[in-house]
C-alpha cells in the first residue's frame, strides 16, 4: 500500500467560488479530454482569478454512487478555476459554490490509467480502516503547473469528503 494512503492530510475546506465548465459522463463514456479542451480554451478569459490550481470535480447525483458502483453511471464532471466572484463571467462558463467540509487529501502520483486502482485503494482499504466514512459531497482533484497528463512523474492532490463514522 502507498505509505501516503495511510497518512492522508485531513483538512476543513472553506467555502470556495469556482468558474468552469462541466458535462455528464460515465466512466464508460468518459468526456474528460473533451471538457478540459473546451475550459482551456476559455479559461484565459476568466476574470477575478484566486491562484493558479486547477479544480477537476466530480459531482454524483445519488449518495449510493460507491456503494453501488457501476461504471455506466452518469455524474457531472466540472474543469473549473477558483475565483474571488461570480459577477464577471464570460460567455460559456458557470458559477459552482463548493460549500467546503471535511475531506481527506491524499497525494497522487503516476499516469491516468493507475488512478481507478488508487481510488479503489482508498474506498476499500483506507476508508474501512479508518475513523471517517465517505460523505456525500463533491470530490475533487487539484492540479498545479507542474501536472502533465501522460507524464509518471506527474502529482495531484485528491479530496474525497468524510466525515467521523456514525456510532
């Protein structure tokens, strides 16, 4: 197991002000290229800009996503910014108000096609192990210039909400 997983940093996330762009996709029918094309064609455009990070959300509809796990399921994947307001967006970008919460940040490293394995690795043995459970909210990776799509070298922090585990 990848020491990381055991020690995952555990952090209160505030609310936050994202703009971006999103689209329905199932893993199966994975639109992600797509999405991240179309954002970085108008992200340049984005006013009120807080750093550099890039957001790439995950949003799932039923709180038994995990539970009942099936990769044709349909969730809403966002490529998104934060910013300071909503008032100045451009044409073809939406507002997103991550409410915050309790989340558990592990640290990525590696190609794409290794990220379903590490994902399994904290749902399955992480989570069960640990204090927390997994809270219905939006799940998150954040990318900095330093990322690179096909590179084994390249790191992204992964925010998976929780919360204690009921009594």
């Amino acid at each position: 197991m990848n020491t990381n997983l055991l020690n995952p940093r555990i952090h209160q996330l505030k609310r936050t002000f994202l703009a971006g762009q999103c689209m329905q996709m199932s893993l199966v029918e994975n639109r992600t290229f797509e999405l991240w094309n179309g954002f970085q064609k108008q992200r340049k455009k984005i006013q009120d800009v807080s750093g550099k990070v890039l957001y790439s959300m995950q949003v799932y509809d039923h709180e038994l996503y995990f539970a009942h796990f099936n990769p044709t399921t349909k969730f809403t994947k966002w490529a998104a910014v934060e910013v300071t307001t909503h008032e100045h967006l451009p044409e073809g970008l939406k507002p997103y108000i991550l409410e915050g919460g309790l989340y558990a940040v592990f640290l990525y490293q590696g190609l794409p096609q290794g990220f379903g394995p590490f994902m399994q690795q904290i749902l399955t043995e992480w989570m069960p192990a640990s204090e927390y459970e997994l809270d219905h909210r939006e799940h998150f990776e954040l990318l900095d210039d330093s990322y690179r799509r096909d590179d084994p070298d390249s790191k992204e922090e992964v925010w998976i909400p929780i919360r204690l585990k009921s009594a």
